[in-house]
C-alpha cells in the first residue's frame, strides 16, 4: 500500500495546466465540448441573509428555512453563486446546471414530518424565481454573469408534476397510513366513475396517441374516474400559469409504483402529475419554457423524470423549443433527460422512445462504483461502450451523454466505495474518487461534477444526505462527516482551490480541453481486465487530427504492466498525465502505478 502514499502526494502537488486558449464562445460550442458543474443552488453559497426565509414570517413549517435539518432551506441563493464563479470556473468548467429554479411549494408535511423545497421539484409558479433563492432579478444576474464568462447555463426542469395540492377525498393526503393507491385504466377507465360505477365523459375516447386532441379531451368532464379529486380553498389559486389550478389538467389515479402504466399516469410520490396527454397542457408547459429560454437567455433544460412523461409529449416538446432556442440565437441549445435506468440497452431505449438528444449516463455512475468500490470486473466498461452503437445515432449520441459519478439523488461516488469499504483508509478512498472521475473525464461522453465532491465531501446516504452545503453548517450531520483532503475546519466554508481533489479535478478538465480528441474522438476499447481489479485501457481516437489518445486506468492497489496492441493514427507517444514511454509505433509498453491512471498522446 505504500504506492498509494506516493500517489496521495503526487494528487496534493497537482496543479492545472494553464491553457494558452480557452474553450470556444458558449453559444457556439458544441455540448460535447463541455464540462458540466451540478449544484444544488440552496446548498451552494448564501449571498444574501435577508433572503434564507423567501420572505415569509414565522418558524420552519412556515417559511421552510432551517438550516440545522438537512431537509430544509439552508439559505444558498443566486446572488452566492453568482459570488463564486470564478471559483466554478478555475475547476475547467464550462457549463452550470442548477436545480429548478420556480417556486415551490415551501413545505411538505407527512405524518408529522416536515420537509422544504429547497430542492426545486416541487414546483408552483413555473414562471418565477424562488424568493428563498433570490428572486428573478438574482438569477437575471447571475446567468448574465455567468455567460460572461464564457459559461452556459443549464436549467433543471420539471414536465411530469408540480408540487402536492391536489388531494382526494377518498384517502389523507397527509398520511403514509392512509395512502392513495394507483388506480389503474382498466379497472377505472375515464368512462366510469368509480364511486358508483356509472357511465361518465360519454364521447371520450381515451388518451392513445390517435386521440390526443382538442376535441377528445373537450368530452372529459367528469374527473371522479378514479379518485374524487379536490384543490384545498386555501391553495386554489396558488399554481402559475392559472391553468395548472384545475385539476382537470392532471391524472389523479394516486400514487405510482414506478412500473407499468402507473410509471407514467401515477403520482411520483403524491406529487400531482400532469396530463401531458392533454394538447392544452403540452401548450401551456411549452409556453412556459420558452419563457426562460426568451427572459433570461438560459443555454439548456435538464429534463427531470423524463421517462414518467409519456413520449408523445417529448416529440412535439424537443423539436419546438430547440426550433425557438436557435430563433432566439441560441443554435446549440441543450436537452438531457433523466431516465433513471442503470443498463446501457434501457438508456438507449429510451433515448430512441423519447426522442431526447441525450439522456443522464446512469451506465458510467454504475461502472464506477462497481469497478471501484464493489470489485467488480473491468468487462462493465467494455459493456458500456459496446452499447453506444444502440443510441439513436450512435458514437454521435454517446458524445452527447451526460455523464456522472455523483449526484444529488445517487449520492456520492465517495460514500457508496466507503459503504462498501467501512475499514478503508481515507488516501485509498480519495485515490479511487481521483480515479473514478478520471474514468468519467476521459471517456465519452460530457464530464458532469457535482458540487462538493472536490472538496472531499463524502456523505451518509443518498438524496438529501448527499446536498452538504458549501459554506458553514449549522447541520450537526453535516459537520461531524468525513471529508478526504480537508483543508481548515470542517464547519467553515468548503471553497479551496487548494484542495488536492480540486487541483486533480481542474487538471483533468485543462487536459480534455487542450485536446478536442479527447472530447469528441471515437472510443476504441484496447484491454480490460476479466477478473477483479486490474488495468482498463481504452483509446480516443480523433482522425480528422491523425491523433490518438490512450487512456489506461489501474483500479488495482499495486502497480500493473501491460503491452497494448495502440494500432491507429500517430507514430510517436507523448505524456500527458503520469508516465508515457517515448517508444514509437502500435506496440506498445505501459506501468501505472496503484490506483492510478495515465493519459498518452500518439501524433
């Protein structure tokens, strides 16, 4: 193990390489050219104190603010993030993808349990800016400021739901006890009230694609099919644009079991979920997101919870708003979809059904912690890439997808290796996280950086144990977690460009950036280990440059040799992280030391 120590110290040295050019201006460049920061903004950085409580009086169940409960607003606002680009920007990124940004719905309260939306999936007015995040003119700024700096900005956006108002009568909406079971079509279909069982919407003749028009939903009426669905007095008008209010507008067939029909007509978890069958509300969504693109400039939509939206709406959705994109001088728009799917043949699948330009790359995330964490045999990789050619345009779309190792709702790469590894020393655990995101880094695909992982946070479980804030904690939790590579105390502000993850990270991005091939060359897998840890080397090749880039990860603990078959463009081996032998030709001979990872140019 004394090899880690050596590489533990190599990573503390580390520092970016500075670009003689910086990447192309952010409404030309191509989304393969990018690296991506995910934040959760309310964990981010508080700019502004007047704002923590979204200017609402009274405790918690009132304003949502409470930053000693992990569940609750914290306080981050636009006008803190806007205070840290330069921070965001020294890490080679390139585009920020923050969470929904609407208004929501301050709390939930189930069983005497409360929570806060400060995570934006709760949504109310779709058309303005959350107060507790800094209302409209802070996210004006911000994303001004923002492509000022060369940097795009991608908005999380949500199609399937808006915030828990809707209730019904037949169960509490309020209880886990008493819940509201899906409802299915065939045992309640539109044309049937389920009280009674009487004949109901005659003329409605269901919500198949042949039938998705005015006319047809004209004669659905009667919305007691499946539950008796009603909006509470006090919250009647509290949903923006004023047609989200009528619950005609939504299934209420209860709550999804996320399989089979209920996957797309069922509440995600009592939220109320729109009928995005209805050509109404496909206009009104649509309207309401070409608002943000035409107000605020914003550079693309992350989809959340595509694949429980029903495909007909992606096809009429995509096509239009990337048409009004490019009409507002915004050619290279971007759309990614969340498909919580780990198979690479599913996310395939569905980005064809869906028709999405690209979809969130489960299939890395899943690599990682399995190969790094769990010991899993290299041939997951080998699996990944061999399924790109199932994408709808193949190589071109794998260049598209956004990949991740972390995330707000997965948790952290850090945290799922140390669940796996209780005993692990901490320099073991961050070699295999430096690791992991140069895997992410260097294969296809567009690097996507959740906030916090560069500064060592590690967590305890997945969504909201998994949104630390960036700047001092009042959360008991959040201050007594580990952290790898700590720079100063714990309970203060996590921004150190210092910080040995950040350095490794940043140096990763220089590298991609100085090589176009690295970002949009094709993938040709060269070996990989068939049993346990070991080597896994992978070539991108760019033949528009003659160049090839070799890309040899060791998940192993001690150093690993290997003579590699590298036929392809280029005569003569260049170093561009770690040691690269000078030898010339396709044959050819590498070492990388444990847990570690070498980046070589043949040109």
């Amino acid at each position: 193990m004394s090899r880690l120590l050596t590489t533990a110290a190599t990573l503390l040295a580390l520092a970016a390489p500075a670009l003689a050019d910086g990447p192309a201006p952010y409404r030309e460049r191509p989304f393969a050219d990018d690296v991506v920061y995910f934040v959760v903004t309310d964990r981010m950085a508080n700019g502004d104190v007047s704002n923590d409580k979204g200017g609402l009086t009274g405790g918690p169940e009132q304003t949502g603010y409470d930053p000693t409960d992990i569940g609750m607003f914290h306080g981050g606002d636009f006008q803190g993030l806007t205070q840290k680009l330069d921070y965001i920007q020294g890490l080679g990124v390139t585009a920020i993808w923050v969470t929904p940004p609407v208004v929501n719905k301050v709390v939930h309260k189930y069983d005497g349990g409360l929570s806060a939306g400060y995570h934006g999936y709760w949504g109310l007015d779709f058309l303005n800016v959350d107060p507790h995040l800094g209302g409209n003119a802070a996210f004006k700024a911000f994303v001004d400021a923002a492509h000022a700096r060369n940097i795009k900005i991608i908005m999380d956006i949500v199609v399937n739901h808006t915030g828990d108002v809707i209730q019904y009568r037949e169960c509490d909406g309020t209880s886990m006890s008493k819940p509201c079971p899906y409802r299915s079509k065939g045992d309640y279909p539109t044309t049937r009230r389920a009280s009674d069982g009487a004949a109901i919407n005659p003329g409605f003749k269901g919500d198949g694609t042949a039938h998705q028009t005015v006319p047809n939903y004209a004669a659905l009426t009667d919305i007691t099919y499946a539950y008796s669905p009603y909006v509470p007095a006090a919250e009647a008008n509290v949903k923006n644009p004023a047609w989200m209010n009528d619950p005609r507008h939504y299934h209420n067939r209860g709550d999804s079991h996320f399989s089979g029909e209920d996957s797309i007509f069922g509440d995600f978890s009592r939220l109320d979920d729109l009928y995005t069958e209805q050509p109404a509300v496909v206009d009104g969504l649509i309207d309401i997101y070409k608002h943000w693109i035409k107000e605020y400039g914003i550079d693309g939509y992350r989809l959340d919870t595509a694949k429980h939206v029903n495909p007909e709406f992606w096809h009429r959705f995509v096509p239009e708003i990337t048409a009004f994109a490019k009409a507002q001088g915004i050619p290279n728009f971007i759309i990614f979809g969340e498909v919580a799917n780990e198979k690479p043949a599913d996310l395939a699948a569905y980005t064809d059904i869906l028709g999405l330009p690209s979809v969130l790359d489960f299939g890395v995330a899943v690599a990682a912690r399995d190969t790094l964490g769990m010991g899993a045999d290299l041939d997951l990789w080998d699996g990944l890439f061999r399924a790109d050619r199932l994408y709808p345009a193949g190589d071109d779309t794998a260049r598209q997808l956004a990949t991740f190792i972390s995330n707000h709702d997965q948790g952290r790469l850090a945290f799922k290796i140390r669940k796996a590894n209780p005993t692990m020393k901490a320099e073991e655990l961050q070699a295999r996280v430096v690791l992991g995101h140069a895997m992410m880094f260097f294969s296809r695909g567009v690097p996507t950086l959740y906030y916090g992982d560069e500064q060592g946070f590690v967590g305890l479980g997945d969504d909201k144990a998994s949104r630390q804030p960036m700047f001092a904690s009042a959360s008991k939790q959040f201050n007594t977690e580990e952290r790898l590579g700590t720079i100063g105390p714990r309970t203060g502000d996590a921004f150190q460009p210092g910080h040995s993850l950040y350095r490794a990270f940043a140096a990763m991005a220089a590298i991609r950036q100085a090589h176009p091939g690295l970002r949009q060359g094709r993938t040709v897998m060269r070996y990989f280990e068939r049993k346990g840890p070991g080597l896994l080397a992978f070539s991108r090749i760019d033949d528009a440059r003659g160049e090839q880039f070799l890309i040899v990860a060791n998940t192993d603990t001690k150093p690993r040799s290997l003579n590699l078959d590298t036929e392809g463009p280029g005569t003569t081996w260049t170093a561009l992280h770690g040691a690269c032998a000078a030898g010339q030709g396709s044959a050819y001979s590498v070492t990388v030391p444990a847990l570690d990872y070498i980046v070589c140019r043949k040109g």
